[in-house]
C-alpha cells in the first residue's frame, strides 16, 4: 500500500522522508513496546499529540486504527489524522493542559511524545497530573523529555533556534538539575507554524531527569524504563506505569 502524503503543514517534516519515516516508526515500536508491559495484546491507545500523524500512520503497523484515539490542540491535524489514518480524534480544548474531553481510566497505553519538551514547567506538571488519569491502572504510558542527550546537543550548537542567551539559560537550568523553559526567537523556523497556531506558550523546555521522577511520585507512578537519548539519538524515553 502507498504511503499516505505528507501534510504541507506539517512541522515534523524537515525535508528527508527517510528521517520522518525511522522518528515515527521509533515511537510506534515504544508503543507496542508499552503494549508488551502493559500486558495487552490489543491495547485501547491514546496518542497525545498526534500532530499531522508521523507517528499515527506507524503505529497502523502495530495496531487496529479502531483502537487508536488521537489528541492535538490543532484542529486541522487531528481532522487530517482521522482522515486519513480512520482513528478516533480528539480536539484538546481549554483548558488545553487539563484534556477534559477525553475519557479517564479509559487506554491501556498513552503515548506522550514531545509536548512536555515544548512547555513551561507549570504547564508540564499540568499535563502530566492530567494525561496519567487517562490511562487504566496498570496501564503503560511512553513519556518523552530532552533529557541527557538534549544536553549534549545544544551544549554544541544551538540545535533548538533559541538564541545565545536562551541557550545559555537552558544549559545553566539543566545543569543545576532544574527544569529550563525558554521562547523561540521569532525569526525560528523549526516549528514556525506550531507556534503561529498555538503562541508564546510553546518553546523550548530542557528536564532534568530528577523532575521526571518527582512528578511519577506525587502521582504514584512507577517508571519501568527509562532510555537516554533513546527516540531519535534525541529526547530521553520513560515508560512509566500508573
Ligand atoms: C513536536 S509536535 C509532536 C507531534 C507528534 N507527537 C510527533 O512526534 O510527531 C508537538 C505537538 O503538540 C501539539 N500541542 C501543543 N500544545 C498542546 C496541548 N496543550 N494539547 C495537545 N497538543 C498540543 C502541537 O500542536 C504539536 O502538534
């Protein structure tokens, strides 16, 4: 079957097929990685956010589309996912850390891949409190950071389009095992159209691995793997179970 096209707008695209196609195959076997723990053969997944579907179209490799429920704060890329990939779509609405309209105890796996790496620590600690209650207990979620590998990068160049004093914030943050939150300079072009959609409230956020395990026990969760730099030689990746 051909692949399904790539939407104009999406900001996961950077130019090479190949690099899009390995990032969200990468994710799609964390979830059915996060299957296996869980102990479900046919898990109910929630994928939040889904953008224009890098990962939605992977995890078709694994899963019935029946069973897949997507989730983004932009209208048009969970309307193009369901589309095009026939799962279930959910449009996040204020208030838009908190996903309301999703049900709770409702998904044997939840995938969370780079939005915390995007947020404020208060909106992060938000998202996480919220996003776990979506899951079953028992249930596996896979939660993504920039972590010890982020690090690495940006310590080499600016990887991110912050800005020198931006960059230099992060890494200070980082390294004094503190969560660092930044803006994109305006003249950015990583994920333009993200931040023309979204705003200001969408950045850059560097997470110390301690941040990480204090939220899993304020929340009573439990992290069974964690792999720096495991997604893409980039962000770190948690399984975690509620
Ligand atoms: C870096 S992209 C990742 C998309 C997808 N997980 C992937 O890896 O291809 C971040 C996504 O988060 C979405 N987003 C930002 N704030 C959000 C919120 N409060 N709720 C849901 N999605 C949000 C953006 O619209 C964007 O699609």
């Amino acid at each position: 079957m051909p692949s399904a096209p790539i939407h104009p707008n999406d900001d996961m695209f950077h130019g090479s097929i190949e690099h899009y196609d390995s990032v969200g195959s990468q994710m799609a076997e964390f979830g059915r990685r996060a299957a296996e723990l869980a102990g479900d053969a046919e898990p109910r997944i929630l994928e939040l956010p889904c953008g224009y579907g890098r990962v939605t179209r992977k995890l078709l490799d694994h899963f019935d589309p029946g069973r897949i429920h997507v989730a983004d704060i932009m209208v048009p890329a969970v309307d193009f996912c369901t589309s095009t990939f026939g799962v279930h779509g959910h449009y996040v609405v204020d208030p838009v850390y908190e996903f309301r309209n999703i049900e709770s105890s409702n998904f044997d796996v939840a995938l969370l891949g780079s939005l915390i790496t995007h947020l404020s620590q208060v909106n992060a600690r938000s998202v996480m409190n919220h996003f776990f209650t979506k899951l079953r207990r028992g249930g596996v979620a896979v939660v993504t950071t920039h972590g010890e590998k982020s690090r690495e990068h940006l310590g080499g160049s600016d990887i991110y389009q912050v800005g020198d004093a931006a960059r230099q914030h992060l890494l200070a943050a980082y390294d004094a095992n503190e969560y660092g939150f930044v803006n994109y300079r305006a003249d950015h072009s990583l994920e333009a159209k993200t931040v023309d959609y979204i705003g200001n409230s969408y950045g850059i956020a560097m997470i110390p691995t301690d941040w990480v395990k204090d939220v899993c026990r304020e929340n009573e969760l439990t992290i069974i793997e964690h792999r720096p730099g495991g997604w893409d030689n980039h962000q770190d990746v948690f399984f975690i179970r509620r």
